[in-house]
C-alpha cells in the first residue's frame, strides 16, 4: 500500500476537513463517481452557495466518510466524484431506542439527540398512554439523516414505523437485554450492568399503565432502570437513559 493511501485511511483532522458533509446512499470509494439527485444539488449551490470544484464530505452508513468534488450542479441534480477518505467507517454500540411518540417537536428532539448519542436503531411504540395514534416515519428518518451530518457520525440509525408496545415485546429477539425507564423507581440505584445487545424503553407522558409496567417486570429479559431522584419528561429520559448506557456499556467507556 502506498504512503498516500495509508494517509487517506486515517482520519482526518476537524481543521481540514470540508464544512459540508451530505448523506448519500451510493457507493463511496476512491474515483466512484456520484450522482446528486435534485435536493441535494439544490442544498449545494443555492443554500450554501458552493460551485463546481468545491469539496464536501461525504457518507452512506457503510463506507466511512470521502472528501469529494464537485462536478456539476444543475436544477434537476448534479455530479460529483469521490477523492479519498477522511475518516473510517464507526458505527454505534447495539442500542436500540423504544420511546412513546410525544408532541411533533419533542419527537424530532428525541429522534436528533438519540442519533448524536449513538444509537443504532429507532422504534416508536404505542402504549396505553401514548398520545400520538401516527408518526410521519420519513419525517423522522429525515432528521436522523441531518444529526448524523451535523454531529460527525459515520452511522444513520433506522427509524421504524410505529408498533404496538405488546406486539414488540412479544416478538422480542433472543439476547437482547431491554432496560426500561420505570419513573415509580426514582431515587433507586439500579443502573445498566450488562454488555452486548441492549435497548432502552422510555414511557409516554404519564408513563406506563399499571398492567404495562407490570408486564414489563415479569419479562425475563427486561430490567429497571432508574434516572436519578427526580421524575423526568419522557424526552429527558430518554436522553439520559442513552447517557447512562453508553458511559457504562456502550463506546463512552
């Protein structure tokens, strides 16, 4: 491998790299040529004002981030080729995010920091005591695509659409520990302890219906989890529960 190749897999320092990073699901490697459909194009040369031969970065979720340059910027989309890479492919730990859709604005805050924080993968859940009936799932997967562009991560988590709490729990994969965010336990000290696949239920507002948290505590697989002495809203919650996991189990360590 030659000296420029071993330099261009390294990671490359925030000074350097382009202002601009986009999301694309193409392939990305040295010389691949790109093909830029029409928001984006519209995005490059109206919103930030970029030119052909302007250098962006560039990732899918599979093959790190690339420098790349501009070729063309049209109205009806544009061109551009990959360069080298500025940084390898990090993907998070194995956590899933349950939550209980709020408010619109509160569900993209959960949806946006969740993708900062590290989580591999999104589902809304229906409970007794959710106020949302729908979600708008592209609405959301759109904000998870634009955390991951603005905060520097190489991953994009899945949002699913919205099931059922009792039909997820009663299709729950094998091995995966579920740690559930019980606001009767404020004050206690159970905390995550256990590594390997993992995911994290948060409540709607008012939280669980007595006949859910009692399901949910007979379930083999699931664990208290307490947030601290105060009774936090469910977007706070779920914040803090993803905080509390990572600096114990997840890449945080």
């Amino acid at each position: 491998m030659s000296e420029g190749h071993r330099r261009s897999a390294e990671p490359e320092s925030p000074a350097r790299r382009p202002r601009v990073r986009l999301f694309l699901e193409q392939p990305l490697g040295e010389g691949q040529p790109l093909s830029l459909p029409a928001p984006a194009a519209h995005y490059l040369g109206s919103v930030m004002r970029l030119q052909p031969g302007a250098e962006i970065a560039v990732f899918n979720g599979r093959d790190g981030e690339w420098r790349v340059r501009l070729e063309e910027l049209g109205k009806r989309g544009g061109a551009a080729q990959s360069l080298t890479r500025t940084a390898p492919q990090r993907d998070p730990p194995d956590l899933w995010l349950l939550f209980a859709p709020l408010k619109k604005a509160r569900t993209d805050f959960i949806v946006e920091k969740a993708t900062e924080l590290g989580v591999a993968r999104l589902l809304p859940v229906q409970t007794d005591f959710t106020n949302a009936e729908r979600v708008r799932r592209d609405r959301l997967q759109a904000h998870a695509v634009e955390a991951a562009e603005q905060c520097g991560a190489t991953h994009v988590p899945q949002v699913e659409d919205l099931r059922p709490l009792a039909a997820m729990l009663a299709d729950w994969p094998e091995g995966r520990h579920l740690w559930w965010a019980d606001e009767t336990r404020a004050g206690a000290a159970a905390r995550p302890d256990l590594g390997g696949p993992a995911a994290i239920l948060i409540g709607p507002e008012g939280g669980f219906a007595p006949d859910e948290r009692a399901r949910i505590a007979g379930l083999p697989f699931a664990r208290p989890m307490a947030l601290g002495p105060r009774i936090l809203r469910a977007e706070t919650a779920a914040l803090a529960a993803i905080t509390l996991w990572q600096a114990t189990q997840g890449d945080w360590r």
